[in-house]
C-alpha cells in the first residue's frame, strides 16, 4: 500500500526534525533557558504570570508546556483562550512567549504589539528572521529563539503545512524543562536524545496491522470525533485539525458545536493511560450509539484495551510504543479532570509527542489514500 510507504516516509522526515534540534549550539539553548529562568526566579512579591500565544497547532504545542509549568508556584501559566480568562495586571510581572513558524501569523503580532505596550517581557519562537514577528520583538528587546526550517525535497505532504515547527516547538520546550530547574543545559541534550530513542520506535509498527487501521479509519462518510483529555487532549485537537484540512468532518468531543454521536461515526479517542474516566464514559456512549472506536494508546493493560476486548474490536487499537522504562510514566491509575495529581502533570510528554508524530504520519498516509493535494488541505486551514 503506497500510503503505508508514506507513513513511514514521514516518521524518517519527522526523525530529521528532532535530529535538528539535537544540533543547536549550547549557547543558543542558555540564551533560551536564561530568559526563562530570569523571569520564573526573579524575587517578586505576587505571583508571575506567563501568557502563551499562539494560533492553531502552534498553540497546542505551546499549551503543552504552559501545562508542566504548573510545578512552579511562582507562576500562573494563562492562555488568551481560556473560557475563564486571566486578564493583564500590570501590577505584576507579565512574561509573553509567542509561536509563530511564519512569523506573519497577524493575531500573535498584535498581541505581541499590546504585551510590549504593557510593559511584558518578551519571548518569540519562530522559524523565520525576515519576519515581521522577528522584527518586532527584536525592536522591543525581547528574545528570540530561531528554529529555521531543513529544507525539504518533495513530496511536502510527508511534513504538511506547518507541522515541522509544530513538532520542534513542542520537543524543544519540553527538553530545556529539566534545564529551568537545574541550569544544565547537559539536561536539554539527554533528553532530547530521550524523545529520539522514543520517536524511533514508532518504525517499528506492523505494516499490515497499520494498513488494514487506515483503512478502516478512512473508509467512511460519517464524522470523526476526537478526544483527550489534559495534554493528550492538546495531541488530539491537533489531529482533528488536520483531519478537518483533508475535508472530512472533524470535530473535537466536547466543544460546543460538535453533534452527538451517531451510526457511521467514529471516535478517536486519544489516552497514554488508556485509564482515563471521561474517555471511557465517552467510549460506552459512543457505542451504545453504534459508533466505531479507533483508541490510541500506549497501555496494553488498560481499561480501554479491556473493553475494546470485550466487544471484540481489539484490532481497531493502535499501540504507541516508548521506551520500556517510559511505561511507568502514568503516576495516577484511573486519572480524571478533577484527581488528576501535580506529579502527573509534570512527567514529561513522551506519550504525547509520539502520539504527535504519529499522527502526522497517519495524516501523511490519508493524503495519498484520499488523493488530497496540499493547496485543497490549504484552502481548508484556518
């Protein structure tokens, strides 16, 4: 199946992108880690806050971080999509860090307009210097962090629109984490080797059990439903977006706007646990509605497996593999939105960015499958 060749195509291309960031000069990462630090330990006498701005994936790969930020009791992560919004206090110190791979993307340019206006220190992650975001923040004095783009031999469906800034973004803040605590910025460089070692067994899935989930996968005119919860939540809006770019109905399970299940859907439901309650309870619903349950996971001993067992749909799992000594990473057993515990919020997103890059990849293979071009999927994005 030439769209298989194409899911391991891109898991190669996906493998450049982190092999990048391997290479980026120590002294780039202290300039980061610095004025992070600078700000998360400065003597202040009321909590700090820190906005994270970004537009659609980059957003959510933004948010990820925000999320194990909360380890910082001096810091009050906020986003500017929060229903229940944080507004800017100029009493206290304000941090923005903006995404943008273009460096053109107009909302995180006012913003970042406004933040300098307020007096906020700020920080910019961009693929492109000749940008008007660069510009800006660095006119304002802010930092700048470059992550310039490998240039890709076609087909560019293997990374579509965006997703090589996506994937860096979310990888590199999750490997300077470790150096925010410690200073050393050795941390960033073995963790970053971490995520490869992690990323690489993704090769290693089944060609036939991959070809026959696609399949199964695209093969149907209903709507496709995504869902997680916490930072998998963040991996599955991702997908979802990039399902709605190929042209099919795309919706996230518990927005305001998605319909209720019915036959001739399908529920994408995404958990490292594969424990966690609200997918569960949205699995049985999803059932009971005669929907078809296509579960990422990277649990084999789970809740979900278990159901998905009983009713004799184990083939339509797909097993993120990480490393063995990953497997423990989940600290809370039957996680929820309300019991989830601090230490499970800050355990690093191994699960998550493979899942990331798995996706990508099955996004790869549907652009083959479904004989999408790139300026359709273009047209489509927001």
């Amino acid at each position: 199946m030439k769209a298989t060749i194409k899911f391991y195509d891109s898991i190669d291309i996906q493998l450049k992108f982190l092999e990048q960031l391997r290479t980026i000069p120590p002294d780039r990462i202290d300039g980061l880690v610095r004025a992070l630090r600078d700000f998360i330990y400065q003597a202040d006498t009321k909590q700090k806050i820190i906005y994270g701005i970004g537009e659609g994936r980059s957003a959510l790969a933004l948010y990820d971080f925000l999320h194990q930020l909360l380890k910082y009791e001096e810091l009050f992560p906020a986003t500017l999509d929060d229903p229940i919004r944080r507004y800017f206090d100029t009493e206290r110190s304000n941090m923005v860090v903006a995404a943008t791979g273009s460096g053109t993307t107009e909302s995180v340019i006012s913003y970042l307009e406004d933040a300098n206006k307020l007096g906020a220190k700020e920080i910019l992650i961009t693929s492109k210097s000749n940008s008007p975001a660069y510009e800006m923040v660095r006119a304002h004095h802010g930092f700048v962090f470059l992550m310039e783009d490998i240039k890709l031999e076609k087909p560019s469906e293997l990374a579509v629109m965006g997703s090589e800034f996506e994937l860096k973004l979310c990888t590199l803040l999750n490997c300077i984490l470790p150096v925010l605590d410690e200073g050393d910025n050795n941390l960033y460089y073995r963790q970053m080797e971490h995520f490869i070692r992690n990323a690489t067994l993704l090769k290693d899935i089944d060609k036939l059990y991959l070809r026959s989930w696609i399949e199964k996968l695209l093969n149907r005119r209903g709507h496709f439903v995504v869902d997680g919860v916490g930072r998998s939540g963040f991996m599955a809006k991702a997908f979802g977006m990039r399902i709605a770019h190929l042209g099919l109905h795309a919706y996230i399970k518990g927005d305001a706007t998605t319909p209720s299940f019915v036959r001739g859907d399908v529920y994408i439901p995404i958990s490292g646990s594969g424990n966690t309650r609200e997918i569960l309870e949205a699995m049985m619903k999803a059932r009971s509605k005669g929907v078809d349950i296509f579960p990422i996971t990277v649990n084999e001993n789970s809740s979900m497996v278990e159901k998905l067992k009983e009713w004799g749909y184990e083939d339509n799992i797909i097993f993120i593999p990480v490393l063995e000594s990953d497997r423990g990473i989940f600290h809370d057993k039957a996680p929820n939105k309300i019991t989830t515990t601090k230490l499970n919020q800050m355990r690093p997103s191994y699960s998550e960015i493979n899942s990331y890059i798995f996706t990508n990849a099955v996004i790869a293979s549907a652009i083959d499958f479904l004989g999408v071009e790139e300026k359709y999927m273009k047209q489509k994005h927001w």
